[in-house]
C-alpha cells in the first residue's frame, strides 16, 4: 500500500508542477501583452484560461482520490493538502491573469495613452513572487517561502502608489477615465496575485514543517 501512494503522490506532484508551469506562463503571456500593447497574445492567454480550470479540476480529483482510498498521514497528509490549497491559488493566478489580458487587448485597440505607472516594475516583481513560491514547492525550501511572504508589502505600496497616480491622471484628464481604470484594474490583479503567491508560500511551509503561519507576523 506504502508504494502504490508514493506512486500516486508522485503521480500529483508532476500534476501541480504541469499546472503551475502553464500558469506562470500566461501571467507571463499577459504583462508580455500590455507592455507590447499585442492583442493576439492577449486573446490567447484568455483562450487558454480554459485549460488551466480543466487542469485545477483534475488536480482536485486526483487528490481527492488519493485521500479516500490511502487515508495518508503525517507528511503524505500535509503534502496533500498543501497541494489542494496551492491548487486554488494557481486556478485564481490563472484568472487574474486571464483578467489583465482582457484589459491588454482594449488597451491595443484605444489610441496610444503613456503607462501612468511602471506595469514592468511591479509586474516584475510579481512574476518574482510566483516563481520563488512555485521554487519553494519544487525544491522543498522553507527559506524561499518566507522570502516570498516577506515581498508581499512592497507589491502593495506599489498597488497603493498606482491607485494615488491613476486617480490624479482621471482629475487631470477625465477624457482617459476608460482607459485609466483599465491600468489600475491591471495594478489591482498583480497585487492580487501576489496575495496567492504568499498563500502558496504559507501553503509550502505548513507541508514541511506542520506549522500554519497565515495572519501571523514571521519577524515577530
């Protein structure tokens, strides 16, 4: 019994990994598209979101299965939950980025308006965040997790910068309104995609060390 859940618990983790490797490349896909202004590649990553939903069901199923028939505990138990939680969060990475696509391909059909804020910079630091928390996963590393939640207040002063500057561009030029809530719709989803970076990153290190450490403060 001990090696047909190994085999299945093997069999989930190349799951999660397939998933959280397309979900990284659409939120990829999707800041590529607002900052070249594509709207094919905008079209396609909304296109794909489908996928990536197909994917998270089956990631459910299997280790839902696993529960049921194995009833594992200890590490194999966390290993599973963790991966169920982490599943969620990538189906939600996946529509938010799905989301910033949409505003992508209007904004490649409006005429040109300047960025009002640096989406690179903040986007960049983003894709950082769901990275290292996906590295964490792989590579079973608790210090990389906590880096990651350590990150998650600079994406919200720049969530919070890009709300002040936005609004000042709408007083200033109503006629943009459209447009400018188009980019903080597009700050907004980034720092959301943060958030669920941090949860994978939590998620991460309550399968390796059984410790839940949502709502609490690491440096305390």
């Amino acid at each position: 019994m001990t090696r047909i859940l190994q085999t299945e618990i093997a069999k989930l983790k190349k799951m999660i990994l397939g998933l959280s490797a397309m979900v990284e490349n659409s939120l990829h896909q999707a800041v590529r598209a607002i900052e070249d202004r594509d709207e094919r590649v905008a079209r396609k990553v909304i296109a794909h979101d489908n996928t990536i939903d197909q994917m998270e069901l089956e990631v459910e199923e299997e280790g839902l299965k696993i529960l049921a028939l194995h009833q594992p505990v200890a590490i194999d138990l966390r290993f599973i939950v963790a991966v169920l939680k982490i599943n969620s969060d990538l189906e939600r990475i996946g529509d938010l980025a799905s989301n910033i696509a949409e505003r992508a391909a209007a904004l490649a059909t409006d005429d040109h308006v300047d960025l009002p804020f640096d989406v690179r910079n903040m986007a960049d630091k983003v894709k950082g965040m769901v990275k290292k928390s996906l590295d964490a996963l792989v590579n079973l590393d608790v210090d990389l997790a906590r880096q990651v939640i350590t990150e998650d207040d600079e994406v919200d002063a720049l969530n919070r910068g890009v709300y002040d500057e936005v609004l000042g561009e709408i007083l200033n030029t109503p006629d943009q309104s459209p447009v400018l809530i188009n980019f903080f719709t597009i700050s907004r989803a980034l720092e959301r995609i943060g958030d669920h970076a941090v949860n994978i990153a939590q998620d991460v290190i309550y399968m390796l060390e059984g410790e839940i450490v949502r709502h609490r403060d690491l440096d305390a």
